[in-house]
C-alpha cells in the first residue's frame, strides 16, 4: 500500500511540475515575442526541455508500473477505455516532442524576433506547442476522471481529444496571426498596439 501511494504521489507530482513549468514558460514567451532571444531565454528553453523530459520518463514508468499493479490484482484493470486514451495521449506527448526536438528547437535556439520569423515558421512553432500544451493538460484530466472508468468508449475520449485540439489549434494560430500583423505594422509601439483594438501604428504629434 505505502508503495503504490508513494507511486500515485510520484506520477501526479511528474504531471503537476510538468504543467506548472510549461505554463509558466509558455506565458512569459507571449509576453517576449516581439524581443530578440537572449542567450537567457535560450538557457531557459533547454531548462524548460530538460524538466519537461524528465517528467515525461517519469509518467510512463510510474503509469507502467499502474498498469502492471492494476492487472496483477485484476485483469479487467486493462479494460478500461480511458486508460489507453491516456496511454495515446501520453503518447502523442511523447512524438510530439521528438519532432519539437528534431524541427521546433534549432529554430527557437536562433537569433531572431520570434515575430519576425516567417509566418509558415511561427504557425508550425505554435501548433507544437499547442499539442504539447492541451495533451499534457488532459492526460492530467484523464489521470483524475475517476467518473470515467469503465463508464465512456475510447471514441468519446478520443472525440474531447479531437475537439481540444482543434479548438486549442485554431485559437493558438489565429492568436499569432494577429500579433505577428500588429507587430509588423508598428514594431516600436508593440505590445500597446497588440492589445488595442485600434488599427494601424499611432503616430505622434
């Protein structure tokens, strides 16, 4: 028992470091796109990476060792639908960092304004980091929705995923379209100018 707890506390403390540390990254980004990359935030994105990762070994060994625990005492554990939606979603994370890893990174690693990028560049950056975002998020969702054991198809998780996703994707994308659009109108009144619903750059008397 002292064990399997030790187990729980372990695979939700790997979760909840993993959101807390890309929430945190991920709004003090938003708020530095229109700046150039410092070494600083270069330094701060392989932190970021290094902690993300770690989390993520840490999730799939406690979660096998669930697995393993759960159908050793009982063999309709491995029945539960939302269980292998984690496990695909917890899988999705995981591709969607050796692709971050092989295209995302070297770009974010460059010199540059991130909102000078090109803007090709700048959506596929935000549609890695959006999947990362909203699977991290509901893995941990699924990792609580006790209500859902044994109770919904892995159609219907698979369907919240989709959704999520596309919602999330759409949102991200038109976001930095916006901004990206702002900026290049008026680089030196950014980020004023981001949030006002004002067009064109002001111009002073």
């Amino acid at each position: 028992m002292l064990f399997k707890n030790a187990l729980v506390f372990l695979h939700l403390l790997a979760m909840a470091v993993a959101i807390g540390k890309m929430l945190e990254y991920d709004f003090r980004f938003l708020g530095m796109i229109h700046r150039k990359i410092t070494p600083q935030r270069r330094e701060e994105l392989l932190r970021t990476k290094a902690t993300m990762t770690a989390a993520l070994w840490v999730l799939w060994g406690s979660g096998a060792f669930f697995v393993y625990l759960g159908y050793t005492h009982s063999p309709e554990y491995v029945m539960n639908e939302k269980l292998w939606m984690k496990v695909l979603t917890v899988s999705a994370l995981t591709l969607n960092g050796m692709l971050m890893h092989r295209f995302a990174f070297p770009h974010m690693m460059q010199e540059g304004v991130f909102l000078e990028f090109p803007l090709k560049r700048i959506l596929s950056l935000t549609l890695f980091a959006t999947v990362s975002s909203v699977s991290w998020l509901y893995a941990s969702f699924l990792g609580i929705a006790r209500s859902w054991n044994h109770a919904v198809s892995f159609e219907y998780t698979l369907g919240v995923y989709a959704v999520l996703l596309a919602v999330a994707g759409c949102a991200s994308t038109g976001l930095m379209v916006t901004l990206r659009h702002r900026y290049l109108q008026c680089p030196e009144a950014f980020p004023s100018l981001a949030w006002n619903t004002k067009k064109g750059c002001p111009h002073s008397s």
